[in-house]
C-alpha cells in the first residue's frame, strides 16, 4: 500500500502542470500586493492622524489669531495660516488619491484572486483525473504482475 501511494506521488509530481507552479507564483505575488497595501493603509492612517491633529491646532491657533488681529504682524501671520490651510489642503488630495490607489489595488487583488480560485479548480479536476488515470494503470500493472 505504501508503495502504490509512493508511486501515485511520484506520478502527479512529474503531471504537475505550468499552471499549478505559475498559480501558486500569483499567489505569492498577490500576497506581497496585499503586504503592500497594509503598509500604504498604515501609512494612510498616521496620514489622517497627523492631518487632524494638525488641523486641531491650525483652527485653534487661527481663532485665536482673529479674535487678536490689531497689528500688522498678526495680519503676516493671519496670511501664513491661510498658506498653511492650502497646503494641508493639497494634503488632503494627496490622501485623497492615496486612498483610491489602495482601493483600485484591492480591486485589482479581489480580481487576480478570482482567477487564481479558477485555474486551481481545473487545475484539480485535471490532477484528480490524471490521479485515477495513473491508478488504473498502476492497477492494470499490479493484475499483470500478479498474474505473471
């Protein structure tokens, strides 16, 4: 029993097909894509969180600002704010299309992964019809020598 087990491993190794090794290749790759974007979500994430914190102290520090603007200095710094606010506007953009990346990326891995389910579904049905085929004929080579 251990041989014929030994024999039919033997035999769906050497039928292995391109296909198996170039799915189990996009799996690896699909799992360095999602890798990918964990690390492009946290980075998201601190993005978000350093942008209210930011803007926090930009609405405090500008409130207090025109509540005390009498003086041409508070007046330059009145407009180095509003300078501060267009930046952390493109900021927000930036997060923006951060985000959309990240979801045209899962999109694309959702997509890959459905591909790969199908082709490991034919895949098996291909081994398991090569699995009977090679037991039938380890079985014919049995009764022969059996019969010898």
């Amino acid at each position: 029993m251990k041989t014929i087990s030994a024999i039919i491993a033997a035999i769906a190794a050497i039928f292995q097909s391109p296909e198996v090794a170039a799915a189990k290749k996009a799996q690896r790759h699909l799992a360095d894509n999602n890798s990918n974007i964990a690390a492009a979500e946290q980075l998201l994430a601190s993005m978000k969180a350093q942008r209210i914190e930011d803007a926090k102290a930009d609405a405090a520090a500008l409130e207090a600002a025109i509540e005390a603007a009498t003086t041409e200095a508070e007046k330059a710094e009145l407009r180095r704010q509003s300078e501060l606010d267009r930046v952390n506007d493109q900021t927000d953009a930036r997060i923006k299309a951060l985000e959309e990346a990240i979801a045209a990326a899962r999109q694309a891995g959702a997509e890959k992964l459905g591909r790969i389910a199908e082709k490991q579904a034919a895949e098996r049905t291909a081994e398991k019809t090569r699995r009977e085929t090679a037991e039938a004929a380890l079985d014919e080579v049995s009764a022969v020598a059996g019969s010898k």
